[in-house]
C-alpha cells in the first residue's frame, strides 16, 4: 500500500516538475513562434502585393463575395489580397491574388495545383497592373485553356471581390441566373418554372422562347427584352404577337420512315409541319466512337440532335436530345452557346462554326449529325413514296 | 578516475556507438540522413534531450521508485522532446520543417530510453552527463557519417551545396529507403571490422540492461558463457 502512493506521488511529482518546465518554456518559444507564422505567411502576401507594407486578416461574409474567396487580408494602404480556391473542371487550384486600392492586379500566384503546371506557373504575372478590361482581354494559354480559364476567373472574382470590399455593387450571378431572373420578373405566374421552347416555325425577330412550365404562358426574348404573353392573350409588341400567333396554330405530323428509301441510318424520327417544315432527329458518332455507320468500336454513344428546317433548308433551331461526352471536354458542345450557332445556317455553310477546342470528336459529331439532317431532308422532301 | 570518465565520453562514439554498434535508433537514422543539414540537426536535438534527461533522471535514480521508473522516465524525456521542439521551432524554423515528425519522435527513440534505463538510472549524475554526451556525439557522428555518404553520392551535394561533378554519376538509389539500408549495413560491417574483439559482449547490454529484465528474467540467469553471434545480440528500432 505504501509503496504504490509512494509510487504514485513520485510520478505526479515528476509530472508536476516537467509540466512547469514545459510552461517555461512555452511562455518564451511561443511568441517568437506565432511571429515566425506571422512572417511566413506575410511572406506569400508579399509576394503578390510587393509593396505592401502590412496585412490583417478580414472576416467576411461568404455570401457578398464571390464563392471561389476563401481568405482575405486587407492591407493598409487600402488593396487586398485573396486567397482563392477554383470550382469546377479545373477545381482545386490555391491561387492567391492581390488587388491594389486602384482596382488593378498587384501580383498573382499559384500556391496549389491538382496537376503539373507547365506554362500556367507564371501564367499569373500577366495580370499584374492590369484592370477588369484588362483581365478580360488576357489570353488563355492554347494547350491549357481550361487550366488558364479556371485561373483568369479566379483573378476577375477577386476584382470583384475588392469592389464589393470597397463598398461597390458587383452582378456576380451567372447568365443562367441573369435568365431565371429575367424570366421570373417577365412572367412571375410561372412559378420561376421555365422551359425553352423548340422552334419549329419561322418566326422573325424573336431570339429565343420560353413556356412556363405550369402552362401560365410564354415569354419571348427580343435582344435584351422579355415580353410575357398570358396563355389565351395576346402582346401589344407587334412581332411578338405575329410570333405568338404562328407558333399558336404551328401543328407537327409523324413521317413514316419506312415509305423512303435511302435515308441515313442515323435518322432516329422525322416530323413535318402543317407549314411544311422538318424536324429531325438525327445522331451522330459521340468521342469513342470510330466509325459513324458501321462499326461502333468502342465504349463512346451517339450524340442525338433535334433539328427543325425549313423545306428550302434553312435550319430553325437545333436542341441536343441526348449525349454522354466527357465532363468538362466533350459535354462543354452540349451547351447552348454552341449547338445554337447552326441556326440560320444551310447545308453550303453549317461547318462554319467556331469548334471548341480540345473537344474536336465531339464536333465533328455534332457536324456529323447535321450531315445528316440535310441528307434526310432531301430524300423526304423529294416525295419518294 | 578521470580516465575512468574520459572513456565514459569516448565509448559512444565508436565501441558502443548507438547506431552501428548498439543498433539502436534505426527509424530516425534511416529517415533523416538523407541530407547532412537535417542529419546534423536531429543529431544535436537527440543530443540535447539525452543529456538533459540523463541528467534528470540521474538526480532523480533515488527517488523514482522501481515499479514505475519507465513512465517516469518517458515523462521526463517526452517533456524534454517538446521542449526541444519547441525550441527548435522557435530559433531554427528551417529544421523545423525539415525533420517534421520526425522531431517529436524523438521522444520513443530507443536510444534515449536504452541510455536512461542502462546509465542513468544506476549511475552518477556526472557520469550521466557525460554519458548523455558521448552516446549524443556518437549519434550525430552515426548521422552525420551516414548522410554525408548518402547525399554527396546519392544526390550529388552537400549540405545542400551542389557538387557540379558529382551530378553525372549520382546514385539516387542511395537517397531512397532501400538506399539508406545499404548504406547502414555496409557501416554496421565497417564498424563490427574495427572494433573486432572490443565490441560490447552480450552481458553487458543484453537481458541485464533490458528494461524488461526486473519482469523477464528467462536467459539471463544462463548467461552463455561464449560471444552471441552479431546477428543475435543486436536489437532495438
């Protein structure tokens, strides 16, 4: 008995004598050390913002900044330096970012990457000094577009990041948001519910149309413009009513595909109008994919376009149906932005479009379908029944 | 006496030289001599805390009761361990960051504990000292040696100075871990080679000086009368 509390004092006791050592010596080390930090980490900010002469570290609320900001040190002559992480394909890269009080890049530097920087390592000194115009007008890097796109917008967050800092209004919502947005203000009976419409008739002067899911009625896009019209009414805009009322009265009959002889095996359906427009479904050889008709020899999938044209061959609208390209590559072809550059376009000029790089298979599938289109359209509109 | 002192000092550094002779300490040799600077520096913290908790622990031999000597011992020496780490962190960042884990793992370095649990505990406090100090030295000695062969021919410099003719025939094997246990091997037969016949023998840092012995008694008692084989009287990490 005695020996264990003998035991037990002697190494409480020496506990006790290490522990107030241990506080001795932190209570020396510990400040030369959080300075030591304090140094290393101004070393980083400097390296962005040479000229500054001392950093804090600012809270912020995430929700008013750009979601790419991950830290932001004011400096005291007035800029700011971000440290930001990308979202997105090229996600994952730590770049750190000064904006003087002018509202110009000071300096920018990638910290981390998920990849080997090649060229994209010194890629940010081309932003020093410049402005928002500036920025915008830097070129990608060819052969890592994504890695330097990711990189340029990584650089205007933080421009805009310094701006709304500095008490300025910044619109950070994406053109998908600005759309939602407009629609919703154009027509708040569709519940924020909207769906692109399919064109399937000529109609002039109209950009682009929308119905509300909820069938509350359609909205039509002129340039900048939304004009509602409330199902059963009609618009006061003269082009959008005479839209409104072809579109109204437009009605779409089956083709039977098997009367024709001749048709390209990559027609999926074919549908006439009362107006005697085509639409067409049509494939076309997706990334993997070695040979279009024949032989499918390996593990890629077609890429299925919806295409309305106009029986003298004109195409009205084109939609993408159905594809399974590479994420961040080959699916960047499934957007708007680019399948929609073949409307207006015939059979002599529909391959003059701007390709997207790094994504050449998947064009030429997109090419590839519309091909086929106009061979089907020039054997269903021959009346070869 | 004083020459009783002096080989005190002296025996760490070849005939019970920790690393090659005593095969203690073998994770922390392996890991940090691939470069001399870190080499250097975790030789001069071991250094510091073997000293500091020989000293300690020397002092203290009487007080500590024998049932719980090996958690006094870890106490004092894993007290010393940060203290030194903190130390390091706060006047040499760089060797901070260049031994890493590697600094705090001091604390379970063998050496340490083998010291503090064969020495110190039985011995006066100024034979500890130096004790602490020479089984230290032999260490840094140990790394250094050992770092110096593998960076100058493994990676063509020293002590991060470039040596430009080197640069061609630079063996990079020599800096990975299979490397190193070449490196260490071909020095533990350099090392048995020059102390043939002056080496330790079993009894003297074997089952008797294990910290197990006061539970484990089993061999000891017959202790074989001819020289272990080198292969079978060397262990620790």
């Amino acid at each position: 008995m005695k020996k264990s509390v003998l035991s037990t004092v002697a190494l409480v006791g020496i506990c006790a004598v290490m522990a107030i050592l241990l506080a001795l010596t932190n209570f020396i080390t510990a400040p030369i050390i959080e300075k030591n930090q304090e140094a290393a980490a101004n070393q980083a900010l400097l390296e962005v913002m040479p000229n500054g002469t001392g950093f804090e570290k600012v809270e912020f609320d995430a929700a008013t900044l750009p979601k790419t900001i991950t830290d932001v040190y004011k400096e005291k002559s007035g800029g700011y330096v971000f440290k930001l992480k990308t979202a997105g394909y090229d996600s994952g890269f730590i770049i750190m970012c000064g904006v003087n009080a002018d509202g110009t890049v000071s300096g920018a530097v990638c910290l981390e990457a998920n990849e080997t920087l090649g060229k994209e390592k010194t890629y940010g000194n081309e932003f020093v000094g410049k402005n928002m115009a500036g920025v915008e007008a830097t070129d990608t890097i060819s052969g890592a577009t994504k890695t330097t796109t990711a990189y340029k917008n990584a650089i205007k967050d933080s421009l805009n990041a310094a701006i709304i800092l500095g008490g300025g209004t910044v619109d950070l919502r994406t053109d998908e948001e600005i759309l939602q947005d407009n629609l919703n203000a154009a027509l708040p009976a569709g519940d924020g519910k909207f769906t692109k419409l399919f064109i399937v008739e000529v109609i002039d002067g109209i950009d682009a149309v929308y119905t509300a899911d909820n069938g509350a009625g359609y909205v039509y896009v002129i340039g900048d413009e939304f004009f509602p019209v409330k199902t059963g009414e009609t618009s006061s805009n003269e082009t959008v009513a005479a839209a409104h009322a072809i579109l109204i009265a437009s009605s779409v009959e089956d083709i039977d595909l098997s009367a024709y002889e001749g048709l390209p095996k990559r027609l999926v359906s074919a549908k006439k109008t009362a107006t005697g427009n085509y639409v067409l479904e049509v494939e076309g050889a997706g990334f993997g994919i070695m040979n279009d008709d024949e032989y499918i020899h390996s593990s890629g999938e077609y890429i299925k376009v919806r295409v309305s044209i106009t029986p003298d061959g004109k195409i009205i609208d084109t939609l993408t149906v159905y594809q399974a390209e590479s994420e961040g590559i080959g699916d960047a072809c499934a957007k708007e932005s680019f399948y929609g550059q073949f409307d207006g376009k015939t059979e002599s000029n529909f391959r003059e479009i701007d390709a997207i790089s790094g994504a050449t298979y998947t064009t030429n599938g997109y090419l590839k379908a519309i091909e086929n289109a106009f061979a089907a359209l020039k054997i269903l509109k021959g009346g070869n029944e | 006496m004083k020459n009783n002192n002096l080989s005190v000092l002296l025996k760490g550094l070849i005939k019970e030289n920790p690393v090659f002779v005593l095969i203690l300490g073998t994770c922390p040799t392996l890991a940090t001599t691939t470069n001399v600077a870190g080499a250097f520096g975790m030789g001069i913290a071991a250094l510091a805390v073997l000293v500091c908790s020989n000293i300690l622990i020397s002092l203290l031999r009487k007080i500590i009761p024998d049932s719980v000597r090996i958690p006094c011992y870890i106490v004092v020496i894993a007290g010393f361990v940060t203290i030194v780490t903190m130390v390091v962190h706060a006047f040499f960042p760089a060797l901070y960051e260049m031994l890493g884990v590697y600094l705090p793992l001091i604390t379970v370095n063998c050496i340490i504990l083998g010291r503090a649990e064969m020495f110190a505990g039985k011995n006066t406090v100024g034979k500890s000292a130096l004790d602490g100090i020479g089984m230290g030295l032999g260490f840094t000695l140990a790394l250094l040696v050992m770092s110096t062969i593998r960076e100058v021919l493994g990676a063509a410099s020293f002590a991060g100075i470039a040596i430009p003719f080197l640069e061609p025939y630079k063996i990079e094997f020599l800096t990975k871990a299979p490397g190193g246990m070449l490196v260490y091997g071909c020095l533990i037969a350099l090392v048995y080679v020059i102390t043939k016949g002056k080496a330790p023998k079993k009894h003297s840092f074997s089952c008797a000086t294990c910290p197990s012995a006061a539970n484990c008694r089993v061999g000891c008692a017959e202790a074989p009368a001819e020289a272990p084989s080198a292969e079978t009287e060397k262990g620790g990490v």
